[in-house]
C-alpha cells in the first residue's frame, strides 16, 4: 500500500466522508490544519478549476500566488492524476460555465 493510502489515511478520508455541510467542514478542517495550510488548499483548487478553463500559468501565478512549478503539479495531476480533480470539477458543474474563472 502506497504511503499516502494506508489505514490511517482511510481512517481520515471516512471522517471527511461524515462531514455533512460547509460548517461542519470549517470545524474540522480548522482543527485539523493550520490556516496557512488551508488557505494552500484552497490556492491549488482555485489553480485547477483555473487550469481546467485553459487560463494561463502566469495569470494563475498572479491571481493564487502559487509558483509555475506547483502550478505545472497541479495541471500534471488535473491531466494525468487519477481522475480526482476531473470528478470534482464535473461533479460541481464547472464545465457548465458555472465557474467564477473565465479565460481573459
């Protein structure tokens, strides 16, 4: 079992699972991290639903503060990961043009 899929780490994804609402989401992902790592979080979800309607590294640098090189994982990860970004982004309707990015 990979490092970052053990039983632990399943543990972690069932509690995030019982999670039933954005409140109950704050709560506990302020308990569970600092607010500089949720803030990072939120960076590279914002950079791959930005990456997702095509707009480029460097007006994704500039709008999330994120380097090329985290930006260029994030889209290697979008394109060629294990379909999670892909999921949540059609999950949420952001191929509807429900998204708050649009290629300038």
């Amino acid at each position: 079992m990979a490092q970052w899929d053990n039983q632990k780490i399943q543990k972690l994804y069932r509690a995030i699972l019982a999670l039933r609402n954005i409140q109950e989401a704050k709560k506990f992902f302020r308990d569970l991290l600092t607010e500089q790592e949720i803030a990072e979080f939120a960076k590279r979800w914002e950079a791959a639903q930005m990456l997702d309607k095509k707009i480029s590294y460097s007006e994704i640098e500039q709008k999330t503060g994120l380097s090329s090189t985290t930006i260029a994982r994030i889209s290697k990860w979008l394109n060629k990961g294990m379909g999670g970004y892909k999921l949540i982004l059609k999950r949420l309707n952001h191929h509807q043009g429900s998204s708050t990015f649009k290629k300038s």
